[in-house]
C-alpha cells in the first residue's frame, strides 16, 4: 500500500514484528523476575517509575502481573488480528 509516497508494510508483517516484541518483552520480564533476591523482599528500597514511587516488593508484584498476564493476552490479541 502507498501513501503520501511512503510504502506501508501488509498487516500481516506489522503482526508478526509486534508478537516478536511482545515475547521479547515477555521475556525479559520472566529473567528479570528471575533475579529477584530474598534480600529484596526485605528491603525498604524504593523503585522510581517516574510519576510513581513504589516499595520493591510492589515492583516486583507488578512485573510478575505483566509477565504472567497482561503481556500473554496482549500477545494473543495481536495474533488474532492477522
């Protein structure tokens, strides 16, 4: 398809590069998951996320929810819109 003089890649394609990049983020949310120490869980530690400041213990619930859910359905969204 061309637009404005710029060809735009099929659907298809633009499908496949953003289930490649969610698993790639799937992925290193799992290794960094992974990673967690027993020392952190008691920590005190703060995480910036820029407008939010969390415990670590929170940052850490939120990754294992994005990892185990949210990147998983995002994924299998995308897959159905082939």
């Amino acid at each position: 398809m061309r637009t404005l003089g710029i060809t735009l890649p099929d659907i298809v394609t633009v499908v496949r590069v953003l289930g490649v990049l969610l698993c790639l983020v799937g992925i290193a949310i799992c290794l960094r998951i992974a990673r967690f120490r027993d020392t952190d869980l008691a920590s005190v530690r703060l995480v910036n996320l820029g407008i939010l400041t969390l415990p670590i213990v929170a940052f850490y619930k939120l990754l294992a929810f994005a990892g185990l859910l949210v990147v998983p359905a995002t994924s299998v969204f995308v897959a159905g819109r082939r």
